[in-house]
C-alpha cells in the first residue's frame, strides 16, 4: 500500500504536481509529508463581525450557489452566498473542490463553515471552506467541537495548497476512524523493546494523529513517535558506519622526537594555547593508531585551527608520510601556502639550497598554475620529494600521485562534494587519515548528527594577542548620517595606520555574477521584496568611495572572477600593507589573516547568513589593535532581517550565532543535502531542540549495531534504513 504510486489513488494530474512540485511519489511519502504546525477553525462568528485575515467558524444558512466557467470552459468556479441574518458572505470554491460542495450546498441548506477571511473585489470572503451540514438535532455541542477542531497545515507550493494537501491524505487514510487498512504493512524501524521501554506509540497510531488529531496532545504524543524514528534510523547509519570505518587499515604516523615536527615547534615565536595542545594530543593519539583517523576540528574564527592541522601534517611527514590540504578556493589556497610557508621558514625549503637539514618542501598545486610549475609539482609528489601539497580541487585530478599519502586535511569541510573527498583519500597505498576542518561552530548536538562518524575536537580559546571586534548595525535609509559616520571611521582607522576591508554581495553587471550570493542567506523575505533593488557590487561600490568618502585612500577590488595572478598580487600587496581598503566579495570569507587589518564594512549585511557574517568579521582584530565591524543595512527596524544583524552585533560566540542560524534555517539534510540533492531526512526532528532524543538514539543505536552489526535480527530496522539511504546516500555514507 505506502509503495502505491500517488497516480494511481489520487489520478494524474494532482500526482504530477506532487511529484514534480514536493517530492511526493508513493502513499508513503504523501503520508510521512507531515503537517508543519495546525489551525483551530476559529471562535463562532456572526458575519458581521469577520476580522480579516483570520479563521473563523460561522454557522449560516445558504441563499445562493451558482457556477461559473472561465478559460473557455477549462476552469470552474463555484460561488456560494450565505447569510446568517447579521449579513453575508461569499463563499468560493475552484477546479475539482467545487463537487462536493456542489452537492451538498443546496439553498436552504444550514451548516457551519471554516476557513480564513480574505478580501476579493473589496469585498469579504472565505476561499475553500471547510463545512459540515446541519441537521434539525444538531445543537450547540455540536458547532463547538467543529469550531474547535484542529487543522493540519501542510507544507505547500504555489502549485498545490495545503487544503489540496490534506485532501489527499483523506483520500489516502479513508474515512475517519477506518484507517486500519490505509496503514496496514508499515515497516516499524524500532525494535519493540525500544518502543515500549520509551513508552512510544506504535507507528500507525503516530501517523493517524499526526494527520487527524483529536486534541494538543494526540499531536505531541504522535511528533515525540515520529522524532524517535528520524533520530533513531540515522544514528544506526551512522554507527554502522563508524564500525566499518573503524576496521579500515592504515599506515599508523607517529612522528619521531627530533625531526621536524620538534624544529618547528623549536621556532615558534609563541606557546601554543592549553586548547591546541589538548586537540593536538587528541590528533597525534588519532594518528598513531593502525585505522584511520575521522575527526573533525572545529573552532571560532582565528583560534589556531590552522597551526594545529599544520602540526598534524609535519608529525605525518616525520613518520614519512605526505599531508594534503584541500581548500576550496585559490585565494585560500594560496593564502595557506604562503602562511605555512612563513611558519615554517627553511623547514620548508627540504632539498633546497638554505633549506634546514630536517626540513620537507611545501607545495602549491592550483589548477591555474604554469605548465612547468604544475610538472614540478607533480614530480615533488610522485617521488616524495614534497612532503605537504596545499591545493584546490586540481588535487583530486587523475594525474595527481602521491608517494606515500598518509593525511588529508580538508578545510571548509561544507564547500566540498563527497565525490572530491573520496577521490583523494583514495590515492593513498592504505586510506589516509582525515582531518576535517571548519571555522563556523557547531552545537555539539548538530555535530553528533551532522557528522555521527566523527570524533570532535573543539578549539574555543583564542591565541593570546588576538583584540575584541566591536560589532554595529549601521541603518542606511533610516539614518544616513551613521553611513557618513562608517566612513569616517574607515579613515581613521586607516589614518592609524591600519587598513580595511569593505564586503559586497556581488560582483557587477557588466562582469556577470560568479555565484559569490550569500551561502546560509535567507531566501527572499517580504523585506527583500519590498526592497526592489539588486545587491550592491564590488566594481560600482569600490568607484563610488574612490570618488566619495574614501577618496585619496589607496583602494583596490578583489573578487572571485579575476585572474589568479591578480588575485594573488591584490592580496600580497594588502598584506603588505600597499593598499588601505579592500573592496571584495566574499573571496575573503576564510582564510585570510592580514593583522593590520581593523575595520570592516559590510554592505547589505541582510543578505548575508548568520554564520557567513561571523565568518566575515574574523577577518579583523587578528592582531594587538581592537577590530570594528559595521553591517550596513536598509531594512526596517521591526522585521527578521535587522534582528538577524542584532543578533551578530551582540556576541562574538560562534556557538551561540550557529544556534540562531540553524534556528533560523533549519538543518536541510543531515545526510549531505549539499553534497547529494536529495530531499531532506529531518521532517519532524529538529537537530537543536531535540538533543534529549538524538542523544539518547545515538546510544541505543550504538548497542544495537554492536551486538548485531548486519542487523540480521532487526529486518524491519534494515528496511528502514534502506528507504533511508538510496543509492546517492549509501554512496554518501560510505564516502564520508
């Protein structure tokens, strides 16, 4: 029955719409597609009396119904007129919903009607209406337990209405109180002891009160069944997986004690905080074991994160090993290339003239790179003579070889397909050890469900020298002199001599977007809407200050669509302290570390993420001057998009804002939704709220997988779980 295609119950076209529209296919997915939140039908309401915008329940008798075509006879429209003695009211009816009440709203006829008031040609109406007779007996109870009844609200499209929706689940389910047969042979994923030692409801039971409850408490009672079965079936993957991963061979990477791992540390300007000491341990204890290390590091912007993987690549490369770092654009790319070649100095010079005795060479691999430099590169690898590559995705290339690949650091774990990932973890003779990096933080218990096949570690203490960031809202159309005010403290700080950086949403017209739009921004809002305007670029902005509030600064642009060289000039000459103010997009998310950099603008801040504006912000007071972040905003006071900006302004934990943008967002799919487009697994579970029952999932699902691995003794549990992972996702999982 839930593998019934929709066509066949609910006929061609509303299956189509479905499908193409909400992923819906089968009975099954209709079913599981749950109501988002529900309506009660409204306090009784005489018609003179309808506040707009509202449900309300009205009991009335019908004047009226006639039925009218348009579209050359194609579509049909039923139009009720009722009337209660204090008024009237239209009630109106489209497409296949004008039968029934065709049928049953004859004149004459006295029932009672629910649904929302709108206005239509300045005058009021009820759009699809629920309605129910009423007899000669039907008495006041009667109308109170219409009135008061719950209404699903589906997530819709503009193609189908949530009425429409729970239309087809009547279709589905059948009469009230005969849903027995709709739901006989579902598959329960949790093994009866679970259940009942939980106190949960059966599966049928869960979904019949999801989508036709009676009171509060048949929806609570059915959502608390339902969370169980997202959490539980996803920690069981997940621990499958961590089992598998743990039996994997690999090549153990202990360093020796006075290589080169020992020199670096020897050179080091400063002390390693308690936090990287602690994470490194918890690395190097990783990479001294015989199977392959999955952990993911994970900490504020500017806490070490990159000194920590450095220091995990030289202990590999001690053991003789080689250490790759991926990362996801060249900028970073070279930005990590150039720093880790500072630290190291001529530690990283091995085999050069000057280069330390125990010292390895460091290279760069970018898919812009010269053909010779490119042949180099590859030569260094294939024969060892490079003991770390940092790189884009030009690693993952066919004609990239390794001597001895002993770990993958991988920094921006979310800009990369599961498919890159795998391909170079598979040049190593044995897998490599992974280490996964990520500067936006995340609650510990998204991490448990996001990446369930990791250990974390967490970096929450910044290195000593690094300034507090004073953050600021600045609204633009409501008061233009705090712009004013913006600008003039740019050039203070640059009068300081410090620098700056000033971030856009876009490119330019005439170069063409790049894709640079906001990661994690919120679609577009009624704000957004009532804005009208495209976002600000780069080439337009930057000439607007040079002519403007910035003039005689030395300000130049930066963003993704210029050439590799120039890019990489741009950046050495601000780094260099060449130019006052970086016009960019947001090329400088990560990565980038310029110190004397202290003031940051960032235009149309509201179409930026939550995360993505933290991101931004750690670009300053990277050193011992205070930074200074200004979002810059014309959306009014009162709407999401300035709380969202209040938010950022009023804390620097990463932690806390990653909790307000997941709040704000939602998870999407836990399984990698960006790496594999497949419609999201969470429907009822919400990855913040529920750390109870994810946690206590995560345990039961553990024991389960350790006392039967194929789950030979939980078949309803393996079906479950291939639903679960189709094809893309079983890949997903077993790539990681």
């Amino acid at each position: 029955m839930l593998d019934e295609p929709l066509k066949k119950v609910l006929g061609g076209n509303t299956a189509k719409v479905m499908a193409d529209h909400l992923d819906l296919h089968t009975v099954g997915d209709l079913l599981h597609h749950y109501p988002r939140r529900y309506a009660e039908r409204g306090e009784l309401t005489r018609l003179s009396d309808l506040p707009l915008d509202e449900h309300v329940t009205v009991v009335a008798q019908v004047a009226d119904a006639r039925v009218h075509t348009f579209n050359g006879g194609r579509g049909r429209r039923l139009e009720v007129t009722i009337t209660d003695g204090s008024g009237r009211l239209q009630l109106v009816f489209f497409g296949k919903g004008v039968h029934k009440p065709r049928a049953e709203l004859q004149p004459g006829t006295r029932a009672m009607f629910a649904g929302k008031v709108s206005v239509f040609n300045r005058k009021r109406q009820l759009a699809h209406p629920e309605f129910k007779a009423l007899g000669a007996e039907s008495g006041a109870e009667a109308v109170e337990a219409f009135a008061h009844q719950l209404l699903p609200l589906y997530p819709a499209c503009k193609q189908m209405e949530s009425w429409q929706i729970q239309q087809a689940v009547d279709t589905v389910l059948g009469p009230a109180g005969h849903e027995e047969a709709a739901l006989a042979g579902l598959v329960d994923p949790l093994p009866d002891s679970l259940r009942e030692g939980r106190g949960l409801a059966t599966l049928p039971e869960a979904l019949r009160k999801i989508h036709r409850p009676a009171t509060k408490t048949d929806i609570a009672m059915a959502r608390d069944r339902l969370k169980w079965d997202e959490a539980f079936v996803l920690q069981v993957a997940l621990a499958r997986r961590r089992r598998a991963e743990a039996q994997l061979p690999a090549a153990p990477r202990k360093p020796g004690p006075d290589g080169l791992l020992t020199a670096f540390d020897a050179r080091l300007p400063f002390t390693l905080t308690d936090g990287q000491r602690r994470v490194s341990e918890e690395i190097f204890a990783d990479l001294a074991t015989d199977h392959p290390m999955h952990r993911l590091l994970q900490g504020e912007v500017g806490s070490g994160k990159t000194m920590v993987a450095l220091r995990a690549m030289l202990g590999v490369v001690d053991a003789g090993g080689q250490a790759a770092m991926l990362a996801p654009t060249e900028v970073l790319a070279q930005q990590h290339h150039r720093s880790i070649t500072e630290m190291m100095g001529e530690l990283a010079e091995g085999g050069m003239l000057g280069g330390a005795e125990q010292g390895t060479k460091v290279v760069l691999l970018t898919g812009s790179m010269g053909a010779a430099a490119r042949r180099q590169a590859l030569l260094d690898l294939v024969t060892g003579e490079a003991g770390i590559v940092i790189g884009t995705h030009a690693l993952i290339e066919d004609k990239v070889q390794f001597h001895d690949l002993g770990l993958v650091v991988v920094d921006e774990q979310h800009r990369f397909g599961v498919e890159q990932r795998d391909a170079l973890r598979s040049k190593g003779k044995q897998p490599p050890h992974l280490l996964v990096m990520t500067a936006t933080p995340i609650p510990r218990t998204v991490a448990m469900t996001v990446f369930g096949d990791l250990e974390t570690s967490v970096l929450d203490q910044l290195p000593s020298g690094r300034s507090p960031i004073a953050s600021h809202v600045v609204p633009a159309k409501d008061k233009p002199h705090f712009l004013t005010r913006a600008w003039e403290r740019v050039r203070e700080e640059v009068a300081a001599g410090h620098q700056g950086y000033v971030v856009c949403p876009r490119i330019g017209d005439d170069i063409g977007d790049e894709g640079e739009t906001p990661k994690g921004a919120a679609g577009p809002s009624p704000e957004d809407e009532a804005e009208k305007r495209p976002p600000l670029a780069v080439v337009e902005v930057a000439e607007q200050l040079t002519k403007g509030p910035l003039s005689g600064l030395r300000v130049e642009v930066l963003h993704g669509r210029m050439q590799p060289e120039a890019k990489d000039d741009v950046m050495r000459r601000f780094a260099a302290g060449e130019v006052d103010v970086l016009v960019a997009t947001t090329v400088i998310e990560v990565g980038v570390n310029v110190p004397n950099a202290t003031a940051m603008v960032i235009m149309d801040a509201d179409r930026f993420g939550v995360s993505q504006l933290h991101q931004l912000r750690g670009r300053v007071g990277r050193g011992s001057a205070a930074g200074l972040c200004l979002l810059v905003t014309d959306m009014p006071e009162a709407g999401p998009a300035r709380a969202r900006l209040g938010a950022v302004a009023a804390t620097l934990d990463g932690f806390e804002l990653s909790r307000i943008d997941l709040e704000q967002r939602r998870e999407g799919d836990v399984l990698g939704q960006a790496q594999s487009g497949v419609r999201s697994s969470l429907r009822v579970l919400a990855v913040i709220d529920d750390e109870e029952v994810i946690a206590a999932a995560r345990e039961e699902a553990t024991a389960i997988v350790a006392d039967d691995p194929e789950l030979a003794g939980y078949p309803e549990l393996r079906t479950a779980l291939d639903a679960l992972l189709d094809k893309e996702r079983e890949e997903y999982l077993d790539k990681g």
